[in-house]
C-alpha cells in the first residue's frame, strides 16, 4: 500500500514556541519567508533540520517545526557537519549572524564552505551584535561608534559574500528582509542546490542598529540603489530603467543611456560562470547594491563523496569488522 503524498502548509512549520524576537526585528520576515518556502520543496518536517550558533538569528531552530538543534557560539557548521554527514538525506538549514558566523565561528564556516557540504546557510547580517546589547560586529563599518568602541570602529569591515566566494562557497545569494518575494525565490534556488549554499540576509535591527541598510533597501529609494540580478539579463537599474553596469579593465563600473534599449556594452549576468571574477567584482558594489544570485556552479558535495568512499572502502575491505582487524596482526607492535 502506498501512503497518499500530504501537501504541507505554511502552518504545518509553525512550532508552538513564543517567538521572541524584539518588535520590528527583520528576523520575523525571514522566518516567515522560511516558513512559507518549505511546503514548496517537498520534502516532510522530519527530513528536514535547522542547526544554530548563538545570537538574536541563532533562536531560529525553536520556532520552525522541524528538527533543530540550538548548539554552541559559532559551531553551528560543525554540527551541521556531522549531521549531515551520517544522515546524508536530511536536508540541513544552517543559521547564523554576522557575529557568530564570520568572528567566533569564522574558521568554522570557511570549512564548511570549501568541503561544499550539502547545507543551505543562512547568514543574517545586521552589522551588530543584538542579543549581547549593541557591539560592533566584523561587518560594522570603520568608525561605527558602539558600546565596545567608543570612539568609532577602526576595523576594515568583512564582506561576507567575498568571504564566501574566496571560501570556494558553489551558490552564493543575497537578499533582504523587507522581501519576501525575493527571499523565497532564494531560499528555494539555494535549496535545489547541490552542494553548500551561502545566502546573506540583509538584516535589520531596530534595537542596536536601526537602518543599516536603509540607504539601499528602503521602498523609496530601492528602484535606483539596488540592482537585481537576473541570469542572461542586462545588469540594469534606476526607475527609469536607464542605468546599469559595464566592464572598465578589469572592474565593473556604472553607465547611463537615454531610450529604452540597453546598450550592448552593459554587461549580461551569468552566474554560472565557473571562474568566479564576475561574482567576486559584483560584490565589490554598494551603490547600486547587487541582490540575487552571485554564482552557482557545479562541484560534487563533500557528503556525497564521503558516502562514495566508505561504500569503496567496505568494497574493498577483506575482513569482516574492526574485532578482525585488531587480531589481524597487521600494523602492531610490541612496547617494550
Ligand atoms: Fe532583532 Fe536586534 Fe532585537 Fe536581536 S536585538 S532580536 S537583532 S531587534
């Protein structure tokens, strides 16, 4: 007998836990923005795990109804590790801010990226650290005046989707959490992915950090300060639709042109290019501010492979477990 397919609902990936987040937090869109994606992808709750660091974002596994795990600051990649490891069909939902993910988790993440295990990250990034009150995080910009800098930031700020690109990360996205439209289209690219997806989240945080992002993502200003990526389309913006970007050397730079049409020399967004420049100069601009899909490229993910050679090694193994290795005789030695 086969069981009838049951189409989730957006309510079936609600959790019965108070959501407590500050009002007005960016986190709610995106958590709704999640919860409204995941009946789409077809896969059942229990087939599916979110795995969390430590900060306002990390909160996140309490609130989907699914498998979660809260871990400890900046881990999150490395349970995530393991546990897709040995449950390769798990689809795994890794969430993270810019705080526990790129400082006390940094060495963590870039890891998970280059092995290209098969896990969708979210990374919010709010410029701050909300849930220790209001200290400048790796993505706050020099001269951020914070509790912990009293007198402004002197920190080159970290571009986390550069990082991510450097990392070798296979799907690189970004999007924002006034969106939500753009964000499941997102969300679900990433998860059809096969391999590690990077996606940063423009975030706000109306407690510590209010209007990070305003200048790009505002409503009103959105249409000339934000250009939205679109594989095989002109990489155009502006409310007049009579702007957009051209190779200059080895560096993309803003043009404008009267009429309709484009000029050919405006460049054409591919973001399965393999070698990775056109993302990586992409990431370089903050006005117009790119969102979207970076890169997405092809490369075998590290469970996949890890699965392939244990199958070999059982293959090839000519005992029957390790109690016959340890008596075998082979590779020991006496201490004297
Ligand atoms: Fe959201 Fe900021 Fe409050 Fe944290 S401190 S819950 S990021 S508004």
């Amino acid at each position: 007998m086969t069981s009838a397919v049951v189409q989730l609902k957006k309510k079936d990936f609600e959790s019965d836990q108070d959501v407590r987040w500050c009002p007005g937090c960016g986190d709610y869109a995106i958590l709704n923005a999640i919860q409204r994606t995941m009946p789409d992808l077809g896969v059942p709750k229990e087939k599916i795990a979110f795995v969390s660091g430590i900060g306002c974002s990390s909160r996140f596994p309490y609130y989907m109804n699914t498998y979660g795990f809260h871990t400890i600051h900046g881990r999150a990649p490395a349970f995530a590790t393991g546990l897709k490891c040995t449950n390769p069909d798990l689809m795994v939902w890794l969430v993270t801010g810019d705080g526990d993910g790129l400082s006390i988790g940094g060495n963590h993440l870039l890891h998970v990226i280059r092995r290209n295990l098969d896990v969708n990250i979210l990374l919010f990034n709010n410029k701050i650290y909300g849930l220790t009150k209001g200290q400048y995080s790796p993505t706050s910009e020099v001269g951020k005046v914070t509790k912990s800098t009293p007198l402004g930031s002197l920190d080159t700020p970290l571009n986390p989707l550069r990082f991510a690109l450097a990392s070798g990360a296979t799907f690189v996205a970004r999007t924002y959490d006034t969106d939500i439209k753009h964000m499941q289209a997102i969300f679900k690219a990433a998860s059809a992915h096969k391999g590690v997806s990077f996606i940063e989240i423009l975030q706000n945080c109306p407690i510590f950090n209010d209007g990070a992002w305003t200048e790009n993502v505002a409503k009103k200003v959105r249409k000339d300060r934000v250009l939205f990526l679109e594989d095989g389309q002109p990489m155009v913006y502006g409310s007049g639709k009579n702007q957009g970007l051209k190779l200059n050397g080895l560096a993309l730079e803003t043009t404008s042109w009267e009429g309709d049409e484009a000029p050919a020399d405006v460049f054409v967004h591919d973001s399965t290019s393999e070698s990775g420049v056109l993302a990586n100069l992409l990431t370089e601009f903050t006005d117009p501010l790119p969102v979207g899909i970076f890169r997405q490229v092809e490369a075998q993910p590290y469970d996949e492979a890890l699965m392939n050679q244990v199958a070999q090694a059982k293959e090839q193994s000519k005992g029957s477990g390790l109690a016959e290795l340890y008596r075998s005789g082979a590779n020991t030695w006496t201490v004297e």
